[in-house]
C-alpha cells in the first residue's frame, strides 16, 4: 500500500505548539514541527529551531498520529451522487483521518484492476490516503475468486465481499488458503481477508434486529445467530488454514464472546466493532425512521454493553465507522425498502470519546496505531511521532463540545442518525503529509 511522503504542494515548516503528545509510545508536553512531508523535531520547547513559516495552535489540545478507519463507502464508482472519493475523504479529513480503507462493494466493484487503479488515481489527490480493498470473489457473488495476486501486486492488502458474507464454506475455505500464500506481495506487509458475517439465509426478509422491537413494528428481522454462525464458521477455517480472518462490524454478544475465546486460544483472528454499535439500540427503529436501518441491525442493549466490553479488554482491536453515504431520495423510502447505512466519519471520534469509559489513549489506539497495523499501514500511519516518521497526524480537542448537524458535513448525503446529539471532543487540525488539510475545524481544500 503506497502512501504519500511528501505533501502534495509545496510547503514550509510548520510547527504545532502547545499540545500533548498522545502515540504507542506513552504520553509528554510537546511541540512538534514538520517540514517536507515529516515530522522533524518533537520536544518541549522548539522554539530555539529555525523559525517555523506557520504555526498551527495546539494549546489545550492533543497531537496524535491520524486515525485510521479500515472501513467506508466512498461510493465511487458508481454512486456519486451519495458520495465520491474526494468528498468522502474531506469528511475524513474532518474526523481526524489521514488513511481510510474503501470498501469494494462499487458499481462496478472493486474486483479487478482497472477498478482499483481507477480508485488510486481518484485518491491520489484526495485529503487523506486511500487505500482500496478488493472484493474476494468476482462481482462479490460468492462463488469464483478474484485475482487476488494481481490485485495484491497493485497495494490491495484487504479482500472482503463487504455488503455480503462469502455464503460457501468451501469458497472461503479456498480464499484464505490462498491469501495465506500472498504476504510475499505484500511489500513487507499482509494480506487480510475481512469478512461481513451474515448468513444469509437467516437474515434473508429481515431489516432490523429480530426481537421484541421488531415485533412490536411488524418488521422481519435478522435474528443474531445470523452474523454469529458465520463468526463460528470462519473462526473454525482460521484454525483449519491457519490464515487470518478479521471480522467487520461486529454486533453481537454472542460474536464478541467467540472472537475473545478464539483469542484466548491463539487463532489468528482480529475484529472491529462501529459507534453505532456501542452508542445505539434497536429501540431506536421505533419511529420508523430509516437513518437507524444499517446492517449488521441495530441490536439490545446487552449486545451494547458486550461491544463496549470488548472494545474495553481488547477482544475488539479496533473502531471502525462503516461511513455508508445515501441520498435523501433512498433514504426516504419505506423502512423495508430502504438501504441500510450510516454517515461515520465526522463524528466517529465525537462518540467514542464522549460514549465510552475509556482513557483518551485507549481510544485512539483503537482508532489509530492498532487499525493502522492490522492492514500494514503503520509505516505511514499510526506511528510514533518522532523526528523521520510522516507527518500524517490529528489535532484533538478534547473538552471541546459541539451539536451534530448532517447538513454542516463534508457529504454530500445526510444521513446521520446523531443529528442533533452534542458530543465531546473535537478535531481541531489535519496534517496529511505535513500539509494541513483542515485548521481550526475547517477543510483548506
């Protein structure tokens, strides 16, 4: 995965003062100054360096790597009219993230290379590194495999069929025995297949959680064990082929349990869990309104509770926003014909400093530094800032508080379900290889 490592116009030192710096390495006082792409001195008191040509105010504030989110839609190709490549990369910019991982499930998909590259020439100038994912099978049909060492060759190190789980043991099986045999083209990384567990045959019909809420709305639902069979299945395969399986968006406390025992037992597995897993509930579709319909379904309270736990104790390894821009016309469908998904980018890091329990350090291990390395970034993003490493990194305000408005965000889709809602903390810069790309709250392209 190719990142940038110089900015992309020309600019002078700039230097970040008054903040606190938060990475892997612990926590200190100190000011931070980059110039040509990089971090060059990180210390105390760095006035006594060349005089910086701008200085970016960090007072109150924390200095840390860019967050990573291993999971949007960014609709493009396709679907532009819900979001495109540089708007969704601006709304992340806004977030706080200098990478995110573009999920494949395109029009056309992500499942050769003129698409991919089609994606890296629309990101190369975008305001936060994007990096493709690939679909695992041709058209994400379940049944064929896509040519995942070409795709591999081209910087794609995650495959997922996200949108669908890969129904067909067999099928999966074969993937993984496969992309266990890639990290040689991986460039000193991995490869990492990511799978969205759904079977579908249970949830089939369903369009939010099955239980009590569900029947009170008459609406089908997708019962829990529908994500969870495929959890156990897929743990099973990792154990089988010894490659790895990290699982997306998890829901459940039945799946979080799994992946915690799989841990515990030494299987190569890793997983991610959204905000609106840990911050909202099934009783949230009581009114109807599609901004809460997303898949996997909003569940109870008890699976909250279990995300949360798991995010807690490390069973969990990171947050990831599962951004899933729609456009009003779809979204004001009824509820059984709406599509699933969620705005994520621009207040992903608002809820989880404000909605867990966690210190700020936990969180942005699990939003930075651990994301970054799961898909073999962190050379990039992620890294300790020192002197030398790129200077992909966030300004954080965290006391700073604001009210969410879909309307004031970079997409041009509005489909946020905490509209209204006042979180706690903030973005206040973006660096993306040492350019600001956001300063004080605002893009600069």
């Amino acid at each position: 995965m190719s990142a940038r490592l110089t900015a992309v116009t020309p600019l002078g030192t700039i230097a970040i003062r008054g903040g606190t710096v938060v990475d892997s390495a612990g926590s200190r006082r100190a000011d931070v100054v980059v110039g040509d792409g990089r971090v060059t001195a990180v210390g105390p008191d760095t006035d006594g360096g060349p005089a910086a040509h701008r200085t970016l105010d960090a007072s109150g504030c924390i200095v840390a790597p860019g967050l990573v989110d291993l999971h949007v839609h960014l609709r493009q190709p396709g679907r532009e009219d819900a979001e495109t490549i540089d708007t969704g990369a601006r709304g992340a910019a806004l977030g706080g993230f200098t990478a995110v991982v573009a999920m494949p499930n395109t029009d056309p998909p992500m499942d050769c290379a003129a698409v991919v590259r089609e994606v890296q020439e629309l990101g190369a100038t975008a305001c936060c590194d994007v990096y493709p994912s690939a679909a695992i099978t041709v058209g994400r049909r379940g049944s064929e495999l896509a040519p995942m060492a070409e795709l591999a060759r081209l910087g794609v190190r995650v495959f997922t069929d996200d949108g669908d789980g890969v129904q067909d043991a067999q099928v999966m099986r074969r993937a993984l025995e496969y992309a266990g045999g890639l990290d040689h083209l991986a460039g000193g990384g991995r490869v990492v297949l990511a799978q969205h567990c759904e079977v579908a045959e249970l949830s089939a019909g369903g369009h939010m959680h099955e239980g009590a809420w569900s029947s009170r709305l008459g609406l089908g639902g997708q019962p829990s064990e529908a994500e969870e069979l495929m959890v156990m299945r897929d743990i099973a395969l990792a154990r089988l082929t010894g490659s790895r399986v990290h699982f997306q968006h998890l829901s459940t406390a039945g799946s979080v349990a799994m992946v915690r025992a799989a841990k515990e037992a030494g299987l190569p597995v890793t997983a991610e869990a959204t905000p609106h897993h840990f911050t909202l509930t099934d009783a949230s579709c009581a009114g109807y309104d599609t901004v809460f319909k997303v898949h996997p379904p909003l569940r109870t309270d008890d699976d909250v509770v279990a995300i949360r736990a798991g995010l807690a104790d490390g069973t969990i390894d990171a947050i990831a926003t599962d951004h899933a821009p729609h456009t009003s016309t779809d979204k004001e469908r009824p509820f059984d014909s709406a599509p699933p998904g969620m705005l994520g980018l621009e207040t992903a890091l608002g809820l989880a400093l404000t909605e867990l329990d966690l210190p700020v350090e936990q969180v942005l291990a699990l939003m930075s530094w651990q994301p970054a390395a799961l898909v073999s970034i962190d050379d990039s993003h992620g890294g300790p800032i020192v002197p030398g490493a790129p200077a992909n990194l966030c300004v954080i305000d965290p006391q700073a508080t604001w009210t969410v408005s879909g309307a004031a965000m970079a997409s041009p889709s509005r489909n946020t379900p905490y509209e209204g809602r006042t979180l706690r903390g903030r973005v206040r810069h973006t660096l993306l290889a040492g350019e600001p790309v956001v300063i004080d709250g605002e893009p600069q392209r």
